[in-house]
C-alpha cells in the first residue's frame, strides 16, 4: 500500500507522457556508463543515450553518464563510481560492457566491507545474451522504462581464473565463460564484422573456423552434481549460466538460469567440428539429439590444464578474451545484485 501511494504521488509530478509506471524506488541515483564503439549504428550511440537519461530522469533518478576510454576501463571507472553513493550502475551497450561494469563492482567489493551497487542493462551492443536473458527490449527506450520496473536481486557471478600475460588472471562473467574453440572464436571475430552483422558475425566466422577442420585438445577436470571428480580432454569447454537465449538459439533448452547455484557445461571431448555442428543443430532445432562424445553437465567447478605439444588454448568470460591455460571456472560465494523480474 506505500508502495502505491508513493507510486501515485510521484505520478501527480510528470506530465502524462512520463508515466509513474517507470519509477522504481530501488533506483534513485545511476551511474549509466556507455561504451561509444560498441555495436552498431555508433553515430546514433549519443541520442540513444540522452533518450535513456530523459526516461530515467523523468522517473525521479539523479543520472550521471560516463563514457568508456578504452578496452577494461570501464571495470576502474565502475569501481570509482561505486564508491561515490550511486545505488546502480546502468551498463548500456553489450555482453563485454555489462562484464566490465559487474567487474568494477566486484572489485569495489573487495575493498570495502559492503557496497549496495546493483547492476543494469541497457543493450546497445553486438552481443546481448545478458539482455535477451532478462527480457529486455532491444530499443534503448523500451529497454530503459522496463529496467525501472525490476528489482535488485541477489546473484553469484561466475568466475575465471587464468593465466595472463604478467601472471594469474582473475574475471568475473554473468552469462557464459569458456575455453578452448569458443575463445578462439571471440579472438577471430573482428569488430568491423559485429558492427556490420551483430551477433550473426559469430555464426559467420563459425562457418569459416569450421574449414581449419582441427582444433587443440587440453585436459579437463569437473564435477558433477553429486562433488564426484571426473576428467578428460576436449577441444571446447563451455559454461552457460543464460536461461533464453536470442535469434538462432532461440529454442535451446539447457535448463540453465541466472538465479542457479551452478552453470551448465557443454563439453565437446572431441576436435570434429562436424560433432560441434551436429549439436549445434541440435539445440537450434529443439530436436536435442544426442551428440557422440559431446555432454551437458550440471556443475559449479572445473579446471582445464595444458596437453604438452598443442598449440596455445585461450578462455574467454561474456565473449571478452582472457588469459591462457591454466583456467579454472567456478561460482564466486560473493553475491551482487541484478536488476531483474
């Protein structure tokens, strides 16, 4: 009930245009960071944005837009900004700028005893798992009026630890991290092709990694639901924590979701490319074949190591390029909040 008098009282202050609808009290000041190269349509990127601040003002919010410098920047400027009173951070553009943003919030957490930053999404880039996830519309308006309707809620990133160039590498990743093809393919995709196709330049350059026919194996060790220990080797170890996915993967069902304790690893224990084709079929058509030598596990661990004489194997976290083997993928005990249904 005072939810809904404050609701009303803040509508008697807009005009008609500006619907009380959008106003949600968890948000009161935002820290909306932008990255100006991201995605498509970059000369559109500045009335994108000031529509989103018109919304967010006209619900009441105190905004502050930041716009990023270059590739990491935003995980300092983040971390700053988490620590000067903002209640909620508003990455605007794609999967890489959300990562940067819940890295900044993550390292300000680490610093201080507790910060409540809660972290949104308005999606502007070539990559948007993250936004498809959480029902988000693709135009920025839209997008932005529905963001102020949800709710902080408690999340568990997940976390990759790898090996950098100057030493051991830590990345925190919302939707999706891995190892082995998929980072090669992040590494190959080049930025020209995902402004021009968006996230069909992945599919493209998917096509044109399948001619190489071969990739490097490396060891793996997991755990399965019940903490029994198993390993292996594998061309492409994949975690996806998404529960929706976007466009061609819209009928995949991995029983996967932001809100569990795990993720689902899509182990590829071969260097076939046509097995990897067979299931991405698979998963694209609903038809959920099953696939040789290609699994689907429940876990919140594992740990991929080298195989002497292969050629140098890559992770990524949210489609951003990460270090080099050792990589170890886990669920962080440490939860922050995502603005979501």
């Amino acid at each position: 009930m005072r939810s809904q008098l404050l609701h009303s009282a803040i509508a008697s202050k807009l005009s008609p245009a500006r619907s009380f609808a959008y106003y949600n009290p968890p948000v009161r000041k935002a820290f909306l960071i932008y990255n100006p190269a991201s995605g498509r349509r970059r000369k559109k990127r500045k009335q994108d944005i000031a529509r989103v601040e018109e919304v967010l003002r006209a619900a009441g919010v105190q905004v502050e837009t930041c716009a990023t410098m270059h590739i990491g920047s935003a995980i300092q400027q983040v971390q700053e900004a988490a620590g000067r009173g903002f209640d909620t951070v508003i990455a605007c553009g794609g999967d890489g700028t959300a990562n940067e943003a819940l890295n900044g919030i993550m390292r300000a957490c680490a610093t201080r005893d507790c910060v409540d930053v809660a972290l949104g999404l308005v999606p502007l880039g070539s990559g948007n798992l993250l936004a498809s996830d959480l029902g988000l519309p693709s135009d920025p308006v839209e997008a932005a009026k529905k963001l102020l309707m949800y709710r902080p809620r408690e999340f568990h990133p997940g976390l990759v630890c790898s090996q950098g160039e100057h030493g051991p590498e830590k990345r925190y990743f919302l939707v999706a991290a891995g190892v082995g093809a998929d980072a090669e393919l992040m590494y190959r995709t080049e930025v020209e092709a995902k402004e021009f196709w968006g996230r069909n330049a992945y599919f493209l350059e998917m096509a044109r990694m399948a001619l190489r026919r071969r990739y490097p194996m490396f060891h793996i060790e997991w755990e399965d639901e019940q903490g029994t220990r198993h390993q292996g080797a594998a061309m492409l170890a994949m975690c996806v924590r998404a529960g929706k996915f976007p466009g061609l993967l819209s009928r995949v069902k991995l029983g996967t979701g932001l809100w569990r304790p795990d993720f689902c690893l899509l182990l590829f224990r071969t260097n076939k490319i046509r097995r990897f084709f067979s299931y991405f079929a698979s998963v694209a058509t609903g038809a959920n074949w099953k696939v040789e030598s290609v699994d689907a596990i429940h876990t919140k661990w594992f740990r991929c190591t080298a195989i002497p004489g292969m050629r140098t194997v890559h992770s990524q976290a949210d489609g951003e390029l990460l270090g080099m083997l050792p990589a170890e993928l886990s669920i962080e005990s440490r939860p922050v909040k995502l603005l979501m249904e």
